[in-house]
C-alpha cells in the first residue's frame, strides 16, 4: 500500500551500466556506491574478514570460458591454410579466417607440429577441433587494448630486429628492426618506478626471453613501441553473441 501523497520519496531518470574494468569502477564508486553481481559460494556465505579472494586465492586461469586450455596445431595452418605461406609466415587474420571454416584447427595431440611444410591430410570425422565465428581489430591505442586483454588475450604484430632476438630479462625499449613478427599479448603491469610495459608471449620455446615471455615498454604513444599497437586482432569464439 502506496502512503498518501506528499510523503518524500526518491526517484532516479534512469540507469547506467559500467564497462567492465577495474579502472572506470574504481573511479565511478568515488562518485557514488554501485550495484554489483558476484557468483559465490559456501567460501563466501562463511566469510568473517580479510580480503576476500575466493577459493584459488591469487592464482587463476583464464581462457575464454573453456573448463581446460587447449593446446591447439600450427602444423594444421602450415599444411592446410592455403591464404598464407605455411613455414614463409603469413597474415595472422588470414588464419582467423581459416579457423572459421570446418574443420577449424585441429588440436595438437591430433595433428603434432613437424616444422616442415606437408600434403593436408586432415584426419575424418569425429575428430575434435576448435572454430571461431569471426575475428575482430582494435584500435590502434594503447588504452583500447589494455580494456581488450582483461578479457582475452590479443594477437599483436611489431618490426623487430637482432635486439629483439637476444632478449633475456627486464624491460624491452628497443630498437626496434625491420623484421614482421607476432605475439600473443596476454597482460599488463607497472614497476615499482611507475613504469607501464605489455606482458607478451613468444613463439620461441621457453628458452627465449622470461620461460617465452617478454615484457615491452608501453610508451603510450598510438602507434606503440616497435608498432605493436597498429595491427592488433582477436579470434572471435563460437558462443560470444
């Protein structure tokens, strides 16, 4: 039962919905509380104090909604994706789109990488794969795709040269070089002196770099460090609309 008229009330002209990244809700909630949606479960309903961080603690995976990460077959682009140059490289979105055709890429265990460019001989029917619907681009700001990687990680393409080969450790600056080489850009961080870098995975087995990783400079600029933010590109997987 509605009280009588003159009795004060609140009402509002609307809602927003907030894109999700830590940054735009940190700095909406000193404007005002948010409303939130968590999943939870028995760790939570015991919950007394601390910090919160549920049951893995500070350890997590992520790898877009799959219950496992799945190890997928280069060897199956190298001989049977006839838009690129198998072992002479090729365009990363010319292999998006291969994946988006049956069978897709073929998992590993059932298609092993050879290092040599073979017949196709895609196995029959029945046999697992991953397909994509699509892929997508991003543009070319350092912002944009820090948003983007919260989410999934990215394929990104620099020019680099003998610097970059022989990296071990610390902080990529460059130079750059005149080489066409992608990564798998899976992160983020800052250093205790406040400086940005990109957190990427290379294709050069574990002994390259940090166990195959490399952290680059994020100077911030458009183009980004060794042109690493013009050509950046996402698969687009099955169930994401």
């Amino acid at each position: 039962m509605l009280p009588a008229y003159g009795v004060k009330s609140v009402t509002i002209v609307g809602y927003g919905v907030l894109d999700a990244f830590h940054d735009s809700i940190r700095k909406d909630v000193t404007r005002q509380p948010l409303v939130v949606r968590i999943h939870y479960g028995e760790e939570f309903k015991v919950y007394e104090s601390g910090i919160f961080r549920g049951p893995c603690g500070k350890e997590f995976i992520f790898n877009n909604g799959s219950t496992q990460l799945e190890v997928l077959s280069p060897q199956t682009l190298i001989d049977c994706d006839t838009l690129n140059n198998g072992c002479f490289g090729g365009d990363i979105r010319k292999a998006f789109l291969f994946a988006t055709r049956s069978p897709g890429l073929l998992r590993e265990d059932d298609y092993p990488y050879r290092a040599v460019k073979r017949p196709c001989m895609l196995p029959a029917d029945g046999v697992k794969s991953v397909t994509i619907v699509g892929y997508g681009v991003l543009d070319a700001f350092h912002d944009s795709i820090r948003k983007a990687v919260t989410r999934q990680p990215l394929v990104v393409t620099i020019h680099y040269g003998e610097e970059f080969k022989v990296y071990e450790s610390g902080i990529f600056r460059g130079p750059c070089g005149k080489g066409k080489h992608s990564l798998l850009l899976v992160g983020y961080g800052t250093t205790d002196q406040g400086e940005k870098y990109w957190i990427l995975k290379n294709s050069w087995s574990r002994l390259w770099g940090v166990e195959g990783y490399v952290r680059m400079l994020n100077n911030e600029t458009q183009s980004g460090l060794c042109g690493m933010n013009t050509r950046v590109a996402f698969p687009i997987p099955l169930g994401a609309f």
